[in-house]
C-alpha cells in the first residue's frame, strides 16, 4: 500500500479529479494549501528585495494498493500538467509508503480497507 500525495494548482482541480474518476479511482481527499517552489518571483519594493505571498494550491492524498499507483501518478501528471512540457508551477507528487489502512466502520484492515 502506498499514499500518494499530490500539490497541484487550484485551478486543474477539476481536471484531475475528472481523470482519476474515469481511471477508477475515486476515494481522495482534498486540502487547500499554500506554498511556493521555484516559481517565486522577487520584486523590488523602494531599493527591498520583497518576496510575494504564499501562492494557493490544492494538495490530493490518495491511499493506494501496489498495483494502482503507476495509474495515479499518470493520470495526476497527464491532467495536471500545464500547456508547456515543463511549466514551473504544476506541482508535485510524493509516494510515500503506507504501513496500515484500517476501516473504521467495519474495521477491515489492509488493502481491502482502501
């Protein structure tokens, strides 16, 4: 099992989760987030570096078994991905390893709790 955890721009969204639902994979959680990478610009306020605001994104985890996270990632990438091939900006994906999934209404554990 593994989690998957996805930083994405607010406005694809929509996209990304339209792609995951049609590769069968329905069960995310959505968080809003703020942060930024390399795509922080610096002005020049009054002869002061200033460095803008945190920028809005949104941050998907999705918990996965083995055999489904090759499937997530390219869907996350193919429908979050900008216009060009290398936008700064379009996020990131961290695949992390998942030690337990337990479902609380059942308490099913394992694989069969995702």
């Amino acid at each position: 099992m593994k989690l998957i955890t996805a930083i994405i721009r607010e406005s694809k969204l929509d996209q990304v989760r339209e792609a995951l639902i049609e590769a069968e994979i329905t069960r995310i959680t959505v968080s809003r987030v703020s942060g930024h990478g390399r795509q922080i610009e610096e002005n020049i306020y009054r002869g002061n570096k200033v460095i803008p605001n945190l920028i809005p994104k949104i941050r998907l985890e999705i918990a996965v078994n083995d055999e489904f996270v090759k499937i997530t990632c390219d869907t996350i990438i193919n429908a979050a991905r900008g216009k060009g091939q290398e936008s700064i900006g379009d996020g990131k994906i961290f695949i992390t390893p998942l030690e337990q999934c337990i479902r609380l209404r059942t308490g099913e554990t394992g694989g069969v709790a995702i």
